[in-house]
C-alpha cells in the first residue's frame, strides 16, 4: 500500500513537471528567408548574458533561449538590426554587444591597449637612450683608449 501511494505522488510530480514544461513553451515565429539571414547574422555578434564568452549562437542556456526568441519576434515585427541592438542593449547594457560602440565612456576600451604600446615604445626608447648615453665614450677617455691600443700593438 505504502509503495502504491509513493508510485502515484511520484507519478503527479511527473505529470506536473510535465504540465509546466507545456505550459512554457512558446509558439514559435516564422520568419521568411531575408529575416532569417538577418537573425543568422545578429547572433553571433550578441553575448549570452549567462554563459562566460559564448555567442547567442552557441549558447544554450534558458536565458539565451529567451533572447533569441524575442530577437526572432523584434524581426517578425519589422524591427531593423540596430532597433533590437538597441532594444538589448537598453535592457541589458552594453555587456551584451561583442563590439560596443565607440564613446566617450569606452574610449579606454578602444584606445586603452594602443595607449600602452606607445606608453611602452616610449619607455624602451628612453632607457635604451639613456644606456647609450651612458656607454658612450669621453672625448678624453678616446685619447687614452688609443694610446693603450696603440701601446698593446708595439
């Protein structure tokens, strides 16, 4: 009797999950051939939020499976690809864009690696100016240089 009874809960728990993953499915959107060619072509230029460096086009995780569903929709409705750019990056901020936008308050992003080269061409160039300067020989030094060679070759 205990094993029927624990049989038939174990039973509803599975019709339930069961129910709750039917009722979460959404129908889905058909797009036609161009909305489609874009939508292949945003994917793999958007983050997924929660897998680390992976595309919307890889990922597979719940969230991304939302994100390219409402991607699929903003398309259906008409939506160009800056307009959902737009539309994620207000939502989401900036992290979701693999490129974000060149501005003021990315400039340190864009510019910020070419900043360090130079910073470092410009050090390697001073000290390997300031080692020259310090090998170099004195006019007076030259004289007595000479004088040994001069004296070592006798």
């Amino acid at each position: 009797m205990k094993t029927l009874r624990t049989f038939i809960s174990l039973a509803m728990l599975f019709a339930a999950a069961v129910h709750a993953q039917v009722q979460t499915e959404k129908p889905p959107i058909l797009l036609n051939e161009a909305q489609e060619a874009r939508f292949a072509a945003l994917l793999p230029n958007l983050r997924c939020l929660v897998c680390q460096n992976e595309s919307l086009a890889d990922s597979q995780a719940p969230l991304a499976l939302d994100l390219r569903y409402e991607i699929r929709s903003l398309l259906a409705q008409g939506d160009s690809d800056m307009q959902v750019k737009k539309y994620l990056t207000d939502r989401y901020g900036e992290f979701i864009l693999y490129r974000p936008v060149i501005a003021l308050h990315t400039y340190l992003l864009w510019f910020g690696p070419l900043l360090l080269l130079v910073l470092g061409l410009v050090a390697v160039y001073r000290f390997t100016r300031r080692r020259s300067a310090a090998i170099s020989i004195k006019p007076v030094d030259r004289v007595a240089l000479s004088k040994l060679l001069e004296d070592e070759t006798r």
